[in-house]
C-alpha cells in the first residue's frame, strides 16, 4: 500500500521549478512525479527528504500542499503586494 502526499514545487521563478523536474527525472529515473493540478504533484512519502534536496540544487523548494490550495493562493495575494 503507498503512502502519498501531495507537494508543490516553488522555484526562484520558471526556470528552476522546471530544473527541478529535469534534475529529479535525471537522478531518480524510477520515481515519476504524478501531476496532481496545475502546481501539485503526489509522490510517495518516503521521497520528500529527495525531492527537497534536489529543490534546494535548483534554487527551489519542495512543500507539502496545503489541504486547502485557496488558503495558500489568498495569503500569496496579501504579502506579495
């Protein structure tokens, strides 16, 4: 039985959130992200500490989604200006 979790990449800008999905793709052949909307993906549990570093290699980070995606879309509109 697999223990998925939702995340959402968040990179410098464009460039890097894609990095990360080339970089992941290139170390980790056999782990596929599962596109979970526009901006989420599912991975298995066990791949956070992973997916993380490899973020961090392409100047991005790797967070756990919200259950409420509205939420985090609301507050980005507030402290962005």
């Amino acid at each position: 039985m697999s223990n998925r979790i939702r995340v959402e990449i968040v990179g410098r800008n464009e460039f890097w959130r894609n990095a990360v999905f080339v970089e992941w793709e290139y170390q980790f052949p056999e782990r596929k992200l599962e596109p979970d909307g526009a901006q989420f993906h599912l991975i298995e549990k066990d791949w956070l500490e992973d997916l993380q570093r490899v973020a961090a290699q392409c100047f991005s980070r790797a967070l756990l989604a919200p259950q409420d995606p509205g939420r985090r879309h609301l507050f980005r509109r507030i402290f962005e200006g």
